[in-house]
C-alpha cells in the first residue's frame, strides 16, 4: 500500500514519511483509531516506504521487489500479529497469527480498512473473543531473532495490543524496549486506555484521526458487500426498535432485544451497539435544529426526521449512556440476552 492510496489522514502519512526520510524511527509506535479509520493502511504503508528501494514523491514506489511483496503481505521481514481463538478454520490447538494468516492477507488486501468484526469473521471465530496468548509472544521472539531476509526493516505489525494479557506482554516486554537492529513494533490500538501500561509507556503514540464523511463514503464504496449487508440488517433491526418503543409496543421492543442479543457474535453485537449509537447521535443532532452535521444521508431523511420529531428530548443522552454500557459489559461475558433487554426495558422507561 502506497501513502497515496489512503483515504484520510493526509497529516499523519506526512508525519510517518518525513520520520522515515529523516532516519529518526521510533522502535515501538502505537496508531490509535476509532475503529475503521485506517491505522493498519497506516502502518502497511510506513513499513512499505521504510522498506522500498526507489522513493518517488515522497512515496514508496510500488514496484520494486519490497513494495511487491508488501502489496501481497508477504514480506518476509513484515510479520503480523492480531486477537485469535480455536475455531473451525484451523487443527491447531494453541492457535496463533500465523495459524489464520492466509485469512488475514486476504482480508486486509481486500478491505484495510476492516474492523475487528470483519477479522472475527474471516477467520471463522464470530462466537468468541479473540485473544492474544503467550504463544505469539513466542513466536515472535524466534521470528526477530533470526536474521533479516532482506536488507531493511524488520516490522511487526501488532493489530489490538489491547488483547494481549499480562504474561504476553511480560515476554515480549524486553523485545518491545530493546529490539535487535532495525526492528519496529507498529501497535494498532482502538482502546489505548486498555493496553497494559508496560507496553504502552514504549511507544511513541499517534492520533489516527476520525475520517470526515465524505472520506468515510469513499472507504464505505470500497469495502466488500458483507458490510453493506450488516448495514441493512443493523438499520431495519434498529428502526424496529425504535418504532416500537416509540408507539408503546413493549412486546415488539422485547423481541428486537431478543433479535440482538442472537446477532452471531460479540463482535457483531457490538457493532450493532455502535450504529445504533451513531443512529441516535443523528437523532439529536436533528432535534437540536443542525441536519447539516448530522450524517443522514438523504434516502434516511424520511425515518430520522420522524423520529426526531416523535422522541422526547433528553431521550438521546440516556440512550447513548445506556448503549455505551452495553458495548463495556459485551466484553465482561454478561449473557447478552441480558443485557439486550435490560437495555430495551431502559429505552421503554426513558421515551
Ligand atoms: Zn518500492
């Protein structure tokens, strides 16, 4: 990936090229993003300059032997590192990155731009929690231990640092502090808040900024169609609930908390809690009279505007307080039968 086909954050591709050119790379970096907004195409596409043999523009070249193994992600120097857990797709018993990486090459050409529930999916774990054990402490160890195949940087690409537990981070702590001669470690965070302290202190840590809307369309128009599909169903499951809690219906609300909480996965549960959350975000916006900064797009006008218009104000905030606590109590193993109707009975007290 070259700095010139990401979508956003011009800035901050910038602020990576012009650390490369002058030399002064950071060992341990840490890309913090609101999920979706391009800190893996980020880091691809760092490593890809830090490592290409013919600059053009203040880009990697795209062509030469390093930048074609990258587009592949198959550098043999660039080694990556996400959440896994045993599942159908592979026999092995500790399963590590290197377990799924065919699946993640093809996920992360396809789609940099993909979220946690999208790597959930594409490596056929959606009912579990992806986790980053020991063993990939280890292995990563042994890799950077060996020599470099090729003449540049050793990277590795370290996706949700915030999935790995305190024996992990204790192993790789030294590597991370003191890695061997041209080694980076780049950590993609969505939580920085739940790194460990130990690895975050490490690094030098930057903003990977929200895109813009017009940004987000440009990424949205590229992504597969599973994604569009999510949002299809997420919207009709969402509108559902809020035309029944808004015409009284405490039936019709408890079914579609019933249909949330068997949504596949944790993952896709939360995902879900985040559009809801986004949805109710433009529902204020319209009722505090600003259509112009409220996302709706014009085949939504319709639905939004009617609802803003139906729903009592002050029901937006608690709304989103309430959805907020279901995203934090998804990841404590709570049943999310639970949790969903909890949520919908709060929706039903606040209309
Ligand atoms: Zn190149």
């Amino acid at each position: 990936m070259r700095f010139s086909e990401i979508i956003g954050n011009g800035s901050v591709a910038k602020a990576l090229a012009s650390m490369a050119d002058s030399g002064r790379v950071a060992h341990a970096m840490l890309l913090y993003e609101n999920e979706g907004c391009g800190a893996l195409a980020l880091a691809l596409a760092y490593v890809q300059y830090l490592n290409c043999t013919n600059h053009i523009d203040g880009d990697s070249c795209g062509e030469c032997p390093s930048c074609r193994q990258m587009s592949k992600l198959i550098h043999p120097d660039v080694h990556f590192v996400f959440p896994v857990n045993k599942g159908p797709k592979t026999s092995d018993d500790k399963p590590t990155s290197e377990s799924y990486l065919k699946y993640w090459r093809e996920l992360a050409i396809a789609d940099p731009y993909f979220t946690e529930a999208d790597l959930q999916k594409a490596i056929g774990i959606e009912s579990k929690n992806g986790l980053i054990a020991v063993a990939e402490a280890k292995s990563i160890i042994t890799k950077l231990s060996l020599a470099s195949v090729a003449d540049g940087y050793k990277a590795v690409i370290f996706y949700l640092p915030e999935k790995m537990n305190q024996e992990t981070a204790n192993r790789l702590l030294k590597m991370v502090e003191e890695p061997p001669v041209n080694t980076l470690f780049l950590f993609i965070t969505h939580s920085p808040e739940k790194v460990l302290q130990t690895i975050f202190s490490r690094c030098q840590s930057i903003r990977v900024l929200p895109l813009t809307k017009e940004e987000q369309q440009r990424v949205d128009a590229m992504k597969p169609q599973s994604d569009n599909e999510d949002a299809v169903v997420f919207f009709d499951l969402f509108a559902d609930l809020l035309r029944a809690v808004t015409s009284r219906d405490l039936t019709g609300a408890l079914e579609c908390g019933e249909a949330m909480a068997a949504l596949e996965s944790r993952e896709k549960q939360k995902a879900f809690c985040n559009f809801a959350g986004d949805c109710i975000r433009k529902i204020f916006m319209l009722q505090q009279k600003l259509p112009q900064i409220s996302g709706v797009a014009p085949e939504e006008e319709e639905f939004f505007s009617d609802m803003a218009a139906r729903i009592p104000k002050g029901f937006c905030v608690k709304a989103i307080a309430n959805i907020e606590k279901v995203v934090s109590m998804i990841d404590r193993n709570v049943s999310s039968k639970i949790l969903f109707c909890d949520l919908v009975n709060r929706m039903f007290m606040n209309i």
